[in-house]
C-alpha cells in the first residue's frame, strides 16, 4: 500500500513544466510496464500540449484536472476540462492543450489481451469464431 497526496505532486511538477523546455512535466505513480493499471500526474505549462495515442493500442483511458483548466480534443470535437473534471478520452488520438497552467492525473486500464478491429484484419473473426465450442463463452452458465 502506499500513499500520496496528488495537490503536493502536482504543485511540484507544475515548478518542473515552467522551466522545462517543453512546458511539460510528468510522473509515473502508479504501475509501469508490468501493471495493468496507469496512473500518470501530468503538468503543462500554460499554451502546452500533451499528445496521446488511442485508447485501441492501450485499454480505456480518463483524465481527472488537479488544477487549472484545459482542453481535450480527440475525433474532431473538444472538451473543457477545469479543476476536479473527470473527462473520458476517445478511443481516437487525442491531445491535450493547457489553457492556463494546469496538472491532471492520467488513467489508463491496459489491456490484457489485444484488441481485435475486424477492420485491420478480418481473418481474426474467423479464428475466433473458429474455436471449440468448449473454449467459447456460454452466457447461459453461472
């Protein structure tokens, strides 16, 4: 078990993103490569972007604003975000821009197991729909 105050953390990475070059600062506190589960503290510095990936290549991602206020833009639309909003990200590309300075915490469930879009490759529905009947879920049994 462990503990942290998220106030304290951000206040000291919004210190780092002011003389980082980049206006950004972030701090993994939660997880890693070997967890499922991501917790991130993120700081930008006022006109600062932060670029993510899609939710598809990860798992399900939300961001919580700490302090400040800020814009989420993913799939052509955009969301405002201001001190304790909890903003669900697109299964899209994203970025986030800093109106004022601001830190959010970054969640993100990997996946355990990957994603399957028929789109990229069709073949895997059939694989999958190929498996033993035993193999496959019954949404009869309890």
């Amino acid at each position: 078990m462990s503990k942290l105050n998220l106030q304290a953390k951000a206040r000291e990475l919004a210190r780092v993103a002011q003389s980082a070059s980049s206006g950004r600062a972030a701090h993994t506190i939660v997880g890693g490569h070997e967890r499922r589960l991501r917790q991130t503290v993120v700081a930008l510095r006022a006109g600062s972007t932060f670029g993510g990936r899609s939710q598809s290549e990860f798992g399900e991602s939300t961001l919580l604003v700490i302090s400040g206020q800020l814009w989420l833009a993913g799939t052509g639309t955009e969301w405002y975000g201001r001190e304790w909003s909890h903003l669900v990200i697109p299964d899209a590309p994203y970025e986030v821009r800093a109106k004022t300075d601001a830190t959010f915490l970054l969640s993100v469930a990997m996946s355990r197991t990957p994603l399957i879009n028929p789109d990229a490759n069709p073949d895997l529905i059939d694989e999958a729909a190929a498996q033993p009947a035993d193999l496959k879920e019954d949404a009869t049994t309890v």
